[in-house]
C-alpha cells in the first residue's frame, strides 16, 4: 500500500523574507506561522502579499494585537485599502474601512459570494478578522476558482471563455441603499445607486496569468446574450462545479484568527448554524482591477 504524502509544509523563501507557509488544500489555503501582523517586518509583509496569488487564502492564527487600527494599517501596508462598502458604512466613525458583519444586526454572508463584484472594479482581496464568534459553528469555506476552471471540460471551458456575465447587488443590498439617507463612498465618490456591470466569466488572473471561473451566486444576476433558460442552466452548471468539495477550504475560526484572501481567484462562504449566538466579524478589502477575460489578451 502506498501511503499518500502529508501535506507539505515548506519554509517558502518569497521577496528575501522566509514565511513558514503549511499547504491546507492541493491549489487552496496555507496556513502562515511564525508572523504576528501587527509587528511584520517590511519583507514578511512583501512576502504574504506575493503568497495571496499562489495559496489564494492565508490564515494566521492568534492575531490578538491586531486590533481595528492595526486591522486598517496592515492594510495599507498590503496595498490601498478601500471604503467599508459602496453602501454599507464603516463600524464607527473612526474606521471608515472597516466592514462589520454582526450576527445580531443581520450579519450573514451564507450565499457563495465574491466580495463587492457588483462594481467595476471590485476589490483585489479581503482581511477578516474574527471578534467574537459562537462557541461552534460559524465555519467559514472558500472555493478555489481557477480549480474550478481547470477542472471543465475542454469544450465546457471553450464555452465558458466567450461568457460575460452581469453582476448586480441590489438582491443582497438594494434595501440597504434604500433605507439609507446619507449616501457612503466608494473609490472616493459617492455612491448613489446599484448600477449593474459586466465582467468576464473567466478572468485572467492579473498576477498569475491563470483563468478562474468568475461568477457567483452572491451578486450574478445572469450571463448576457444567451436565453434566461440558457443562463440559469450555465450558472447553475457553474455554481456546483465551482462549490464541489474538492475545490473548497474551511476554516473553524478561534478569536485572534485572520483570514487573507485573493478574491479574484475565489468565492466564499460563512456558515449559518449557530442559532442566535453572537458572530462578529470585522473585513478590509483592497483596491482592485477592472476583470480582464481571455479574449483581451
Ligand atoms: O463572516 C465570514 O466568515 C465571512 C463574511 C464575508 O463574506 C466577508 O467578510 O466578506
Ligand atoms: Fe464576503
């Protein structure tokens, strides 16, 4: 019988500084060790950046120095962090950048979701960190979609190429602007109205040159210029291929645990099933691309 190698867990040497990075999945999540984010060094900091694109999600365990400001400078140190949200303001006046998911006041993410696709730009990643989570429950799971991409059928992703979808987020935050007067930011202007956009279905990733298979339930509204039929199918055919186990990590959080993701490159999760239990978790995103497809290359 031949034994299956444990996942490797490989010092890797990124930009000079060494970051102990331990595989979790084949092509998705490591968790990072040895780095406390409040203090990383310049190189660390140059280091995780460069291991987003690869690993997609880093976790680093037992961040409790990393506190709201600290949350925002890591940030800033990782790249140009945006607003809160285009219509969701931040957690208090003294943290603009800082979205809040709060279980009490209807915090929940359990829809697969790429963060804030309904813009033209949506964010290059996302910084979570837990702040008071349910004594179980509350996983977290993220897909790895150019996994998904990969594991198509050649004639299926030739298809998939030519597709572009429309991403809208009135359904997840339409009531949101409604109900609100004052209007928030987003990449520095206001941000009056939920216009939907066009971005490719398969996205050249910038950094690696791979192809993901960008779509999500979360935002999608449907795939232009094919039937509504056709685009139901298609995106139905795409959402449980992207979320089939072996292209998924979850993660069980503890207090002081972040999360760091890619999020050209994934879709993401939080579980529903801790009851009324308080669940408090606090996001960054950094500024992003426009989505490139294959056919502007
Ligand atoms: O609460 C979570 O685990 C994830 C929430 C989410 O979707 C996000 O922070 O972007
Ligand atoms: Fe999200």
């Amino acid at each position: 019988m031949t034994l299956l190698a444990a996942a490797p867990t490989a010092p890797v040497d990124v930009d000079g500084a060494v970051l102990d990075l331990e595989r979790l999945e084949p092509t998705i999540g490591a968790r990072v060790h040895g780095v406390d984010l409040a203090r990383a060094t310049d190189a660390q900091v140059r280091a995780i950046r460069a291991a987003l694109a690869e690993y997609k999600v880093l976790f680093f365990a037992g961040q409790h120095d990393l506190h709201p400001d600290g949350q925002v400078a890591l940030g800033r140190r990782l790249g140009e962090v945006t607003e809160s949200h285009p219509v969701v303001p931040g957690v208090d006046e003294g943290h603009p950048e800082i979205y809040a998911l709060d279980s009490s006041t209807g915090g929940f993410a359990d829809v697969w979701h790429t963060d804030v696709t309904f813009v033209r730009r949506p964010p290059l990643g996302s910084v979570l960190r837990a702040v008071v989570l349910p004594p179980t429950g509350g996983d977290t799971q993220w897909a790895d979609l150019e996994l998904a991409y990969r594991s198509l059928s050649e004639p299926v992703q030739r298809l998939a190429d030519q597709l572009v979808a429309v991403h809208d987020g009135t359904r997840e935050f339409g009531y949101y602007l409604a109900q609100r007067e004052e209007r928030t930011k987003w990449e520095g202007e206001e941000f009056r109205a939920l216009v939907p956009v066009a971005h490719p279905v398969v996205r050249v990733h910038p950094e690696t040159g791979r192809k993901g298979l960008f779509v999500n339930p979360g935002f999608v509204s449907h795939i232009e210029g094919v039937s509504d039929a056709e685009s139901r199918h298609l995106l139905d055919l795409f959402y449980a291929h992207i979320t089939k186990p072996e292209h998924v990590v979850r993660h069980r959080w503890s207090v002081g645990d972040v999360a760091m993701w890619d999020n050209r490159s994934t879709v993401h999760y939080a579980n529903r099933d801790y009851g009324d239990q308080r669940r408090v978790m606090h996001r960054i995103t950094l500024r992003g691309d426009a989505p490139v497809g294959p056919a502007a290359r």
